[in-house]
C-alpha cells in the first residue's frame, strides 16, 4: 500500500480538533515529567538501583512492583503517543461527519482509551519479564541485560522482526489510517472501543520488538527511550519508513553479531 499522510481539513483544523490536540500534547509532556520523576526516584539514595549497585538482594515488594509496572505505562504513552497522533486526529475527524455531539466525544474516549489498554498490558508483560530476568540476575544497575548472549540475542530478534512479513503487515496498518478506519469502521460508541482495540493491537505487533530493546540500552536511559519513540515515530510516517524500519533492522542484526565475535 502506498504511503498515506494524515488526513487533516484543507483549511486547517477546527476549535473541537485544536482543544484535543493540545490535551494530547499536555498528557505527552505530563508523561515524560512523570517519567523522568520516577527514574530520578529509582536512582535515589536507598532505591532499586541503589540496592543493586551495594549488591544486596532485589526481592520485588509490592510497591515496588507497582512502580515498575507504572513506569512501563507511562514510558508506553511516552514513546507511542505522538505515532498515534494522525491516527487519533483522523478518527476525530471521521466522528464529527458520521455522530453527534456528545455521542463522539466518548467514542472518542474510548478509542484512546482502548489503545492505551492494549499498552497498559504490554507493559504488565513487560514488568513481569523484567522481574524474571531481575530474579535471575541477569539485569544490572541501570535495569540492561547483564548478559551479552541476551543482549545479542534481544539485538538479532528485534532486527529479524523488523523484515517479517507480520511486522510489514502490522506497520502498513498504522501507516495508512484512513483504509484502517474505512474498513474495519464501527458504528456506535462502543465502536470507538473496538477500534481502539484493533488499532492497539496492530500497534503493537508492529512495535513490541522495539520496545524490548529497552533490556539492552537500559530500561531507565531517558535517551534511549526518546530515541526508540522517534524511530517508531518516523517508520509509521515518513514516506519510505518501510525502508527505514528495514534498514534498522540490519543495524539491529549487526549490532548484535558483533556482541557475539570473541
């Protein structure tokens, strides 16, 4: 399928589009601050990362376990929100000709609410996985693999993912949301719900590789993190980010080789 920009008014966006792009903005920027509160804390005298480097034992309490997972949601909104963006605006835009006001607005709600779900439960994944591999001590200070044959093996299965055909099939989905919203199209508000669902779920498929490069470059590296979210950002829009998306991918192999040479 040929690239699709975002559809958007000839005439620029209305009232209705500009109050919801700017609380998108506001809840981006909400979640980096979080994010960076929440590293700073685990950094902290006396936190996680502090236990880990005077190498005294890493049993998860429960807050514990809730600050982690809370980090991943919130690192989720973080990195895939401004991707979504031509996704969300569009769908707004479709609402206003095909509902009424107030019945669009929470089909709306629930389409960004659906999407953030499905994110919500890669994250608990996530936290589950961190905590095995931090139960087995194969996770350092700064929340990386520990382990070389595991960081070269995270490096080669996310390079691979990014030539599949899944990973095409999901990443031409998220490029193109007009034929996305017109076909798999919803009537109701609850439609904006399985939407939403559908729409995270591609999503996912296209960028949960990536996000598990996190073990690698360190769960807690803010830069890492914001550079992961750009290349996400530029594969779903730049006019040749299949090609992008597959020349990261022979980076990606590369880099986990040479972790592998003696």
């Amino acid at each position: 399928m040929a690239w699709q920009p975002a559809a958007m008014p000839a005439r620029g966006m209305s009232k209705e589009q500009l109050v919801f792009v700017a609380c998108l903005f506001l809840l981006l920027a909400l979640a980096w601050l979080v994010l960076q509160r929440m590293t700073e804390v685990m950094a902290a005298p006396g936190g996680m990362a502090d236990m880990a480097m005077a190498g005294m034992p890493m049993p998860w309490s429960v807050g514990d376990a809730a600050l982690m997972f809370a980090m991943w949601a919130v690192m989720m909104v973080g990195m895939m929100l401004p991707s979504a963006l031509p996704m969300f605006l569009l769908y707004q835009m479709l609402l206003r000709r095909r509902m009424p006001s107030p019945q669009r607005h929470w089909a709306l709600v629930l389409f960004c609410a659906a999407y953030l779900v499905v994110w919500g439960g890669f994250s608990l994944i996530a936290t589950l996985l961190q905590w095995g591999l931090d139960h087995l001590a194969l996770l350092d200070v700064q929340m990386r693999s520990a382990s070389t044959p595991l960081a070269a093996v995270l490096l080669i299965a996310a390079g691979v993912w990014q030539w599949l055909p899944a990973k095409s099939a999901c990443l031409e989905r998220c490029r193109g949301p007009m034929q996305f919203l017109l076909t798999g199209w919803r009537p109701g508000v609850t439609g904006g719900w399985h939407l939403g669902l559908a729409h995270g779920a591609w999503c996912l498929g296209c960028c949960w590789a990536l996000m598990g490069l996190l073990f690698v470059v360190g769960v807690m590296n803010l830069l890492w993190v914001a550079l992961i979210g750009a290349f996400v950002l530029f594969e779903k829009t730049l006019p040749l980010g299949l090609w992008l998306s597959r020349a990261g991918g022979l980076l990606l192999v590369g880099w986990g080789a040479a972790l592998l040479l003696p």
